[in-house]
C-alpha cells in the first residue's frame, strides 16, 4: 500500500540539517515529525554539499572559482520514539566536516555540529477515513549550539565553523496527506534565535521563517516512493554590538531550495537518495548557494 511505502519518508525528509549559508557551517532542521503507525525509528544520514555561488544583498550571484572551493560533509543520527498515541520526542545531533581549497593553501576539520529536541502533538488525528481531511501536527523544537561558530573561528580558512552558535526555538504546523498512492506534505514554521556573546561581541538575530512542501508518488503502489519537494527560507538580520560600543546590522538572508529524492522500503528499514539544489531559482539574497546529495537509512519499530 502506499500508505507503507511511505513510513520512513516523513521522519527522513524533516530531520536533516537546514541548509544554511557557508558562515553558519548548517545546523538547525524542521520538523521531526514521524506520520507513520511505528512506536519509534532511528535513522543516519550523509550529506554532501559543494557551494558553487555566492549571492550578494542586491541578488547579484557571483560563481566561485576552482581557488574557492568549498564542500560541507554532515552525517546526521537521530530518533523519534511515540507516546500517549498523539504525542512523539525526536532527538538528533551531528558531526560535521568543512573543506575549503584556495590556489594557496587547503583546510578541513571536522567537529561536532548542533543537536536538536524536538515534541510534537497530532493535533488532527484521521479516527476516520477522509479522502481530503490530512493529518496535523503542531510542533516545539529546541536546537542546542554544540558546534563552533563563527564567531568562534580560528583557523585561517574558517572551517573550523560546524555550528550557527545560536540557541534556536521552533514551533511549527505539519499538514501531510496520502490519497491512493500519492501523498502531499506541508509545513510551515518560525524560529526564534536566543542573544549569545561570543568574546568582543555580542550578537541578536531575528527571527527566521520556513516554508516547505513535498510530493510523491509510489508506482504502482509499490515500495518505491519518488518525490519532489520546495522549500523557502527567510532569515532576519544580525545586530552585533561590540565592547566598544560599535553597534553593526548585518542583511537578512533568503533561498530557495528544490529537491528530487527516491526512497525504497524494505520491510522497516527504508533506504534514500535525495538531490538538492538552490541555485535553480531567482529571489535568493545574502547567502552561499549549494548543491547537495543526501544519502539516508532509517529502521522503524512497529507498535
């Protein structure tokens, strides 16, 4: 059924890190949400990310050259486990590996990334079958900064940035639908970035918004699910304020993001691929555009 194909695929597609901008080394996430009828699953990712353009606040995107390269590596484990039927707790966390190649000198370091808890409530349960009613979960998520920020970085090249270095909360909506074989996910959700002090500066940043929605479809109603997916992305600016007394505001930054995955089950171990890319669409402003591919494994748990 497609209903089973698609077991894994929400707790995959929602718990990978944010793709965020070279200087904020990733970190963060959406929802965890599981949709499946599995007690709890696990799972472990790989993603490798190459940033090929560089945009400026105007929108004018410049191409890096072969002397600035720069590839981000993440594997990503984490879990979910489901209580009380319409209450579930995901955890996750990361190591991350930054790799930067100028015409003199190459770096890397890998280090510990962010970690994330998340709860989330089924707030719109399906006691009964509707062909149109989706399913609704609402959501809180804490992200921790165990990584390095930037404004921690020592290393000439700045690799040695694996997290944001911001404690993030998140609350978000979850709507997700599947009619015969084909199946329809929504989600929407805002953050709120804690001040931090890092050494001479402490910094705030405004608040950030997402938008994201998924389809697939299984052929046939077979365990293969191929999907593509759209997200958005607005994050507010950046005030930094110096010892002394040196007040900087730094842009807000937006991308846009297209995916292409494929996802196979094989009884409760699902496996994926899945292709992002942000330099497809116009509109995106004050950041790094990457192309990634994202490798996953996931085992569930049935009740």
């Amino acid at each position: 059924m497609a209903y089973s194909s698609l077991k894994i695929f929400f707790l995959v597609a929602f718990s990978v890190n944010t793709y965020a901008a070279s200087c904020c080394g990733g970190g963060g996430g959406s929802s965890s949400v599981v949709t499946s009828e599995d007690r709890a699953k696990v799972y472990l990712s790989y993603r490798n990310a190459a940033y090929v353009y560089d945009v400026d606040t105007l929108g004018n995107a410049s191409k890096r050259t072969t002397d600035e390269e720069e590839v981000l590596e993440s594997m990503n484990i984490g879990g979910a486990y489901i209580f009380d039927n319409y209450f579930q707790l995901a955890m996750s966390t990361s190591v991350n590996k930054v790799t930067k190649r100028t015409s003199s000198k190459e770096e890397s370091t890998s280090d510990i990334s962010d970690s994330k808890i998340s709860i989330a409530y089924e707030f719109l349960q399906e006691k009964y079958y509707s062909r149109w009613k989706p399913r609704g979960f609402i959501y809180f998520s804490q992200l921790v900064p165990t990584g390095n920020s930037r404004y921690d970085a020592e290393k000439p090249l700045q690799t040695d940035i694996t997290g944001g270095g911001f404690h993030k909360s998140q609350v978000g909506l979850t709507l997700f639908k599947v009619i015969d074989n084909f199946d329809v996910t929504v989600d929407l959700n805002s953050a709120y970035y804690h001040s931090e002090s890092f050494n001479d500066v402490s910094v705030y940043r405004f608040p950030s918004t997402e938008f994201s929605i998924s389809a697939g479809v299984s052929p046939g109603y077979s365990p293969v699910r191929v999907g593509l997916s759209y997200s958005y992305k607005y994050d507010g600016h950046s005030e930094l304020e110096f010892t002394d007394g040196r007040i900087n505001h730094s842009k807000g930054s937006r991308v846009s993001t297209i995916g292409l995955g494929v996802n196979y089950l094989a009884g409760d171990i699902s496996y994926g691929v899945n292709y992002f890319d942000q330099t497809l669409l116009a509109g995106s402003r004050n950041s790094s555009l990457e192309k990634s591919l994202l490798l996953n494994i996931s085992k569930a748990f049935p009740l």
